[in-house]
C-alpha cells in the first residue's frame, strides 16, 4: 500500500501521517511504566531469526564444500575476530559471542527499516492492530536496554579485575590524583554514566533520523504516476545510502562495546 492510500484510507494529514507511525503499540499507564509491543515482539522475533540461522548454520557447517552461507557467516565471524584481536587486550571466552550477537541483532533490527513503511502497519490494520513500528532500534527502550547490559558488564569485569578496591580508587584517584579528589568523583562519573548514554543515543538517532526521511520520501506520493515517481526514485536512493548506515551503526555499537569492555581488562593485562 503506498502513502497515498493509507493517508486518504484514513484522513490523515502529513503531520498526522508521520505522528501515527511514530506511535508504538504500547500497554501501560502513560508513565514510566510502558511496555511497547511491537518493539518487543520484532526484537524478540529477529533474535529467534538470528538463533535459528546459527542452529541451521551449525549443524550444516562442513569444512570441505562450505556453501555460501557458510563462507558469509565465516567472514563476518573473522571480521569480528579481528577487530577484538586489534582491540581488546588479552582474551575473554565472552567476548567473541558477545560482540558478533550484538553486531548481528543490533544489524537485523536495524535493517527492518528498509521495508516499505507502510507495510507492515498496513497488514497491521487489517487485524486490527492500529499501531506498529517494526524498527526496535527506532525506540530509546530498546538501544538503552542494549547499552545498559553493555554498561553491567563494564561494572562486572572492573569490580572482578580490579577488585571492589580498586574500582573505588577509580573513582577517587582518576584523573587527577590524590589531590582532587571531589574532583574526580565527578569527572569520572560522567566519564562512566557517558558510555551507556552515548551507545543508546548515537543508535537511536541516527535510526530514528533514517525513519524519519522515509516517512517524508512516502509523503511524495500521488495518486499519478508522475507522483509517483520521486517517491520511487528517492526512496531507492536512501534505502541504497541506508544500508550502509545500518552496518555502520551495528558496526559501531559492537566497536565500542569491545572498547568499553577492553578498558575494563586493563588493570589485569598490565600485572601479568
């Protein structure tokens, strides 16, 4: 269904158009306390996507005739071996598995933004579901609920590293020294809290942003074909330049993921 129909099916304005898909289908009191369906049901249903392709993958994997799916996904796992061997000093078992499933979720969800925006919500429509927005990465919920898990683990590994001493020392003697005490307390602070705060910020914008400039390509469609035309030819062009932002971001994400943990794995590599 194109922009056109969906907005003259139900009268809405282009204002209108674009506030109704950026409602998420929510149960809750209007408060804090919200639970965004959609988001949950397409993050869920792209992570149950994501294990079900590693099972099939894992158990057809051979290491005489590889197909292509093999040689994709052995690629992209020794492209992400690569940037933690660049980066993280030392070795972690949870490191590697961590780091391809954020850059693979985090990529999926992100990449549900080039289906047509209307298309889903649509289908949606039709039973009755009012509405929907099918790109998790397009709600703050989901990339700060990414970054905060990062940012426990950060916590994890400099308490059991540099032990719960040592982290407090962090706090009073970084970066400073002894001498500015209350000072460091509040630099390095914002220095911690800045991690999961960056990592959820710098997804959801830039996702939020590419959602945004397809929901204003749609609003270039007519009823003719000559209005139809920019929006078909626009709408390729960004779609086209999103992909790259799509991997980018999930690129990213990951990146400092490996970065934020590696930092934490310092203290242990300099004593041995």
């Amino acid at each position: 269904m194109s922009s056109s129909i969906a907005n003259e099916a139900n009268d809405l304005t282009a204002v209108e158009y674009i506030q109704h898909h950026l409602h998420n289908n929510s149960i809750g009191d209007g408060g804090f306390w919200v639970i965004n369906l959609d988001t949950l049901f397409y993050s869920w249903l792209l992570a149950g996507v994501l294990m079900y392709i590693a099972w099939k993958m894992g158990k057809s994997m051979t290491a005489d005739t590889p197909s292509g799916g093999q040689n994709v996904l052995e690629a992209i796992v020794e492209f992400v071996q690569q940037q933690i061997k660049d980066i993280f000093p030392g070795s972690n078992p949870l490191i590697g598995p961590l780091a391809l499933t954020i850059f693979m979720w985090v990529f999926l969800m992100n990449a549900m933004d080039l289906l047509p925006v209307d298309l889903l919500p649509s289908l949606g429509q039709l039973v009755g579901i009012h509405y929907m927005r099918v790109v998790p990465t397009t709600d703050l919920s989901t990339t700060f609920a990414l970054a905060i898990s990062v940012f426990a683990l950060i916590i994890f590994y400099n308490i059991k590293i540099k032990g719960p001493i040592g982290y407090l020392k962090m706090f009073l003697f970084h970066p400073f020294g002894k001498y500015l005490i209350p000072v460091n307390i509040i630099m390095t602070s914002i220095e911690e809290i800045a991690k999961p705060v960056s990592l959820g910020l710098r997804l959801f914008g830039n996702m939020f942003a590419g959602e945004l400039i397809f929901m204003l390509i749609a609003l270039l469609g007519g009823a003719s074909l000559l209005g139809l035309l920019p929006q078909i030819a626009l709408g390729t062009v960004w779609a086209i330049f999103h992909i790259l932002v799509i991997s980018l971001q999930a690129f990213i994400f990951m990146l400092l993921t490996i970065v934020y943990l590696g930092l934490a794995h310092q203290d242990m590599e300099e004593e041995h």
